[in-house]
C-alpha cells in the first residue's frame, strides 16, 4: 500500500507551452531559471529541489527539476512553463500524457480546469481550483496562491495535492494525500541562480 502512495506521489510530484520557443516562458510565481534551487523540509528530512537543465521533450524546452537527498539525485521531472500554466511532461524519464497542468494562468482565484492524463498505464484524473490564502513557513506566514487538486484517482486510490505558490520565489508549499497517508514539503531557502 504504502508503494502505491509512493508510485502515486511520483506522478504527482515528478507530473507536468503552446509557443515551442529556445527557451520556456518565464513566470514569476514558478521562476525556473537554472540554477535556481529550493531547499525543503519534510519532518526531519531535508530534501533539494533545484533546476539542473534546460531539456528539449518533444520539441519543447523544459525545465529538469531535479530532487535531490543526502547528495544525490533521487527524481526527476520535466516541467514547461506555456502561455496558460505550468505543465508536468515527464516523470523519472517517462512521458506524462498530455503534460498535466498544475498551475493556470492567468492565476486568478476562483479558477478552476479538470486534468486526465497518464504515465505509462497509470492513469490520473480530477480537478484543480486556485485561491489566494496564507502560508505558514519556517520563516513565517506570507500570502500565497494555493492550486489545489480534490476529488484525483490514480489506480483506484483517492489523492489530493495542495500547491503553494509565492511570487518569485515558486512553490514553496507541497500537500500530497494518498490512501490514508500524507506527505508535506515545506520551503525552508529559496537559492536563486547566480
């Protein structure tokens, strides 16, 4: 049960332009810039999340966001950022299909869009909805635009994922529900790119 929830949380975690251009699209409430590395705290366990690369999949840029533990590379994910939102396109090398959309734009509150998408035979459905709340962080609580995913399926498990995001910064807030269990990445440093 619980590699379910650990299969289920990497399509998540590692899911995601109609514009094919040299470089993705920048936004600045998910700033992908290489370099740019976010340091997060799940209980005892500090886990890395930083921009490795600018990767071409299927000719579009994306960037590689690489999670890193205790020094290595444990995941990775392709994400593009388009005109509409962020996408999830790969997961650990494997094609999301289509690329699931985790953030809109433009990121009003109140928007809400339905996603269906696979990773190899793994389907994952449901319904994401934007709203403007607050953060609690190591460093204190700071105005955030939360996407929430309610009512996903994966494999006949019930999921839900909460994103926070702040301005310049990127997400700085992960909720991801599974089968009775429930994983938390809080931001503890944003290190922008140099």
């Amino acid at each position: 049960m619980f590699s379910r929830f650990l299969t289920a949380a990497a399509v998540v975690i590692a899911v995601s332009q109609p514009i094919f251009a040299q470089a993705p699209v920048e936004n600045e409430l998910y700033p992908l810039k290489v370099g740019n590395e976010w340091v997060f705290k799940s209980g005892p366990v500090e886990l890395i999340e930083k921009v490795a690369a600018i990767e071409e999949i299927n000719g579009e840029p994306c960037a590689r966001i690489e999670t890193v533990y205790n020094g290595k590379v444990v995941a990775h994910e392709h994400l593009a950022v388009r005109k509409d939102g962020v996408y999830r396109v790969a997961v650990a090398g494997q094609l999301v299909d289509p690329p699931l959309c985790f953030l809109k734009f433009p990121a009003q509150p109140g928007t809400q869009w339905a996603v269906r998408s696979k990773v190899k035979e793994s389907e994952i459905a449901g319904r994401f909805v934007l709203s403007q709340t607050k953060v609690q962080l190591p460093a204190g609580e700071y105005p955030a635009l939360m996407a929430e995913g309610k009512d996903f399926e994966s494999e006949g498990t019930k999921l839900s994922f909460s994103y926070y995001f702040i301005p310049r910064v990127g997400k700085v807030k992960q909720q991801i529900s599974a089968g009775g269990k429930e994983a938390v990445l809080l931001l503890k440093t944003f290190r922008p790119a140099q």
